[in-house]
C-alpha cells in the first residue's frame, strides 16, 4: 500500500516548494516576533496579518520520539520500526516528523537533529524528515 | 459565576462491554431510542418529561442529528446538540445539559452516546469505508492530511507513547508505577460483574510482561476497544424529586480545548484538564481534598498520571510517588476507576468517555455493589478528547 502524501495548498505552498530546493522555509510574524509552523493564512494566537516567508536552517532538537514495533496504520506495515518524532527547530516552532538514520537506542529526547529531504520525484513533493546531527 | 448546582444526575445507563458484538445489528439512530429507554426507566421518568437532548452525531446522517434524532424520538426539545469533543464528549455533555436546566431551558436532558459498531449492512448501498485515518482527516486542505499523514503520525499509541517519553525525560520514569495502576483498575474491575475482564486480576509484572506496543507503553496499558453504549437523565431539582435514584448533582465544571496534534501543544506536559480542573473545583466551591472517589479518563496508563498531577491531587512530577504510595483500589486511600476504568472496564467507542460519568455516578448514588466506596459522596470525573488536547472536568455530588 503507497504512503499517503501531502497536497500542498496555496497558502502552504511555499513551504514545499522550499523542500524541493532542501530548503527550509517557515512564516514568521513580526509583530508576534514568532516563527510558527504549520503555515496559516494568519498568524495564530494574535490573527496577525503579517506573515512572512523566511528561510530557517531546519536544525533543532529531538523534543520528543516514539519507536513503533506495530504500524500505526496498513501503509507503515512494510517499513518498521517507525521513528515517530517532534521535532522542535531552533527558532522555536515544533512539528512532526519521522527520524532516519537512527539507532533506536542512540536516541535521546534534546538530542540535536539536521533535516534530510526526501525527495518523491514522481509525485513532486519533499518530505522534510531529520537525522542525529 | 457558573453552575449553582441545581441539576443533577438522576438515570443512568450503561451497557456491559463486550469484546465483539452480541445480538441483532442496530443503527445507531436505534441505539439512541433503546439507551434513552433504559436511562428514562433507571430514573423512574417517561419520555415525554424530557425536553432536552444532547447527542454526538449518528452514523445513519452527517447533518441534522438533534432534529433527526428529536423526530425519531418524538420528542421534541427546547434545546438539541451534537458534543464533537473526542473521549471528553460524555463529560462535556453533562455541564450542555446541566447549564442549559439552569438556565431555564429545559427540565430533563438526555445525553446518550451509543457504542455498538455493528450496524445493519445494506444490500444495494456500497459499504461505509472507515479507511485507516480513525480520529485524523485526510481531507485536502486539513492541517492532519498534510503534515501529520504523510509521516506515520496516525492513531493514538504513538503520540501517548511521545508523551510517556517526554514525561519520562523531564521528571523521571517508573514503569512499575503505570502498570500499577492498570493492575489496580483491574481489581476493581474483578468486583464488578460488567467490567469486560472481570475474573481476570492481573499483576504489576502482567503488565510489564505484557508485548511493548509503542515504547514504552505495554499492551496492558491500553484500552482495547468494546462494544456497548451509555445514556445519561439530567434533571432539574423539581424532576430529580421526582426519580428513584439519589440526585447526583453537577456542582462545578470546566472545560479547556487547545489543539488537534499534541506536536502543537504549547506544552506537552501541561495537559488542559489542569485549567478545567480549577475551574471545576472554584465552581464548586468544594477542594480536592473533599473527593470521595476519582473516574479519570483512562486510554492509556501515562493518560491517567498526567491527569492526577495536572488536575491538582498530586504537585506536578510527582505523580509517580502519588500512584506509589497510594492504593488505588476501590478500598483504598485513593478510589480511581473504581469500575476498572476504560482499561478494564472497556471501552465502548465514545461511549468510554461516558463510563466515566456512569462510575462516578454509580459511587454517589451507592449503587456500585461490590465495588462500592464507604461514604461515597463526592465524585471527579475526567475527559479527554484527542491526545490530551481537549478535555473536561466534573465536580459530582450527592445531598
């Protein structure tokens, strides 16, 4: 069974384009003074109108991570474990994200992490994964 | 501000468990009318007492439901809603339905939550696809479909066990003391005849024996989904006079609803039940001390932890020395899930969420049997919608 991919939407669509690139680019709010994720039409918490494309070095720390023996659904079956993980970047905002490259028990919550960009050429589109820096 | 306390719970409701489903498939349009029946009869009202209804949807039509339901019913309502709060959805009901009998609204609200997945098969409609995205849409344009879906982050076991290893990280872990409280529900389950797994005591070392499903959280420590359902009569003083049952009366509520995904919480290990927990005991007017018996929500063990620390009966962090040190069983300092919670008890799709108001009840109202806590006069009930990311407290007395 094939992985479900995003559908970038037009206010989101900056943001994958930016994967293509193995960029990451986030919106920021200047009067919040607040790098957010995901992206939004507006700023969240305030309703800002005011957000901003920024590109951001995708570097952060592991906030948290579960490793799943059992697929958490039919896709997942053929590619255990799974390394399900927060991500928080270093400019503050948290997302979700799958680790690769990881021994199960060299992880640690607050270990550091860098982007790696998956790259699905067929369907266009770059999943923004992370692997211990 | 809030409640002054003057509606209360008269009927309850609640169908054992069962791990598959048993007699004729039912739509849950008639689930609503058989749970509603056995509610109405348990507080010793009729039908056309009720002018209130409060609903979580129904399989059978995505629009309309208090209308439709109202219609097949016959009743009509003065007040007609559809709770869409996850696992808190039961708990939120009950302030709907107690809020609304203050205000003059209504006089006796049902609030009914049907949990029996068998549903007639059509012969000439396709069959209703669930597909495998449970509580996540994967709508175009929905925040889940687009940055959650795509990396696995489905289902609940993963991001409860992100939470476990999170909690474990900052304040320190115990296995033994999550699968204590699994072990301990499961006592007050083997006291009570209609918990799914009564007869089956289990140990601390069961638990941790038990396979890792999503480390670090067990198999034991995880709901395992039921079939049943469960109706609620709330009424208002002048009603409750009239019923058989002793009026468990909602005295203080709170509610708090922050975000779908956990990655977004603005702390993951402050859940929101804290916030509603404050509000519920300042409304009551009533301290945590005064709490007879405990129903905390239960789908997963580190759910039932969080929730004791934030909802205040323990400092934050230390929530393990709290379920160390205390017994949590129905005769114990600290009476929790005293039917053997979800965990044990079962839990029957939404209708888990409303287990917890029913155990609660139960307590108060002296009916829990074997399971029963002495003096029994206060009640905390908990729910918890999504992952910990919706939730609801209840503060339940008797006179």
């Amino acid at each position: 069974m094939d992985k479900p991919l995003p559908e970038p939407t037009p206010v989101t669509k900056p943001f994958w384009d930016g994967l293509s690139e193995h960029k990451v680019k986030i919106q920021y709010s200047p009067s919040a003074d607040r790098y957010i994720f995901y992206p939004r039409v507006l700023a969240p918490g305030t309703l800002a109108d005011d957000l901003e494309w920024r590109e951001v070095s995708g570097e952060g720390t592991l906030y948290t991570f579960t490793v799943a023996d059992r697929p958490t659904a039919p896709p997942w079956a053929d590619a255990l474990p799974q390394f399900l993980a927060i991500v928080e970047l270093d400019e503050g905002p948290r997302l979700s994200s799958e680790l690769v490259g990881a021994a199960p028990d060299a992880l640690r919550v607050g270990m550091r992490v860098k982007p790696v960009f998956e790259d699905h050429p067929d369907e266009g589109v770059t999943l923004l994964k992370f692997t211990p820096a | 501000m809030g409640l002054r306390g003057e509606a209360a719970i008269v009927g309850i409701a609640e169908l054992p468990p069962v791990r598959k489903p048993t007699g004729p498939a039912r739509f849950t349009i008639e689930q609503y009318a058989l749970l509603a029946k056995a509610a109405l009869d348990d507080a010793g009202l009729t039908a056309d007492a009720v002018d209130g209804l409060v609903s979580h949807g129904i399989a059978e039509s995505d629009m309309f439901a208090p209308a439709t339901l109202s219609e097949y019913l016959g009743i009509p309502v003065n007040y007609g809603e559809v709770v869409d709060l996850g696992g808190a959805t039961s708990a939120g009901m009950i302030w709907r339905a107690a809020a609304a009998i203050e205000l003059g609204l209504c006089d006796v609200v049902l609030a009914v939550v049907p949990g029996n997945y068998n549903l007639p098969v059509s012969q000439t409609r396709p069959p209703r696809e669930f597909g495998y995205f449970g509580a996540s849409s994967n709508k175009y344009g929905s925040p889940q479909a687009e940055f959650e879906i795509p990396y696995g982050n489905l289902g609940q076991n993963a991001p409860y066990a992100q939470i476990a290893r999170r909690y474990a990280a900052e304040f320190g872990y115990d296995p033994r003391a999550l699968a204590k409280i699994a072990a301990e529900q499961r006592t007050n389950a083997c006291a009570t005849p209609d918990a799914v797994f009564y007869g089956q005591p289990i140990t601390i070392d069961d638990v941790l024996a038990s396979p890792m499903v999503a480390d670090p959280l067990h198999k034991l420590e995880i709901v395992m989904p039921c079939q049943g359902g469960a109706a609620v009569v709330i009424a208002s003083q002048d009603a409750a006079r009239r019923t058989k049952n002793r009026p468990v009366w909602v005295k203080g509520f709170g509610e708090r609803v922050t975000f779908k995904t956990p990655t977004y919480a603005a702390d993951l290990l402050r859940s929101p039940i804290s916030a509603a927990a404050d509000n519920a005991f300042a409304m009551a007017g009533i301290d945590r001390g005064s709490i007879d018996t405990a129903s905390i929500y239960d789908c997963y063990t580190i759910t039932v932890l969080m929730s004791l620390e934030d909802a205040g009966f323990c400092e934050k962090g230390k929530g393990i020395e709290f379920v160390n040190s205390r017994d949590l069983t129905f005769r114990g300092d600290f009476p929790l899930n005293t039917a053997g919670g979800q965990l044990s008890f079962g839990q029957a799709g939404m209708a888990g969420g409303m287990h917890h108001v029913c155990d609660g009840t139960r307590q108060v109202m002296g009916r829990a049997g074997d399971a029963q806590v002495r003096d029994c006069n206060t009640a905390f009930v908990s729910g918890n919608g999504g992952i910990m990311s919706e939730q609801v407290a209840l503060v339940l007395q008797g006179d």
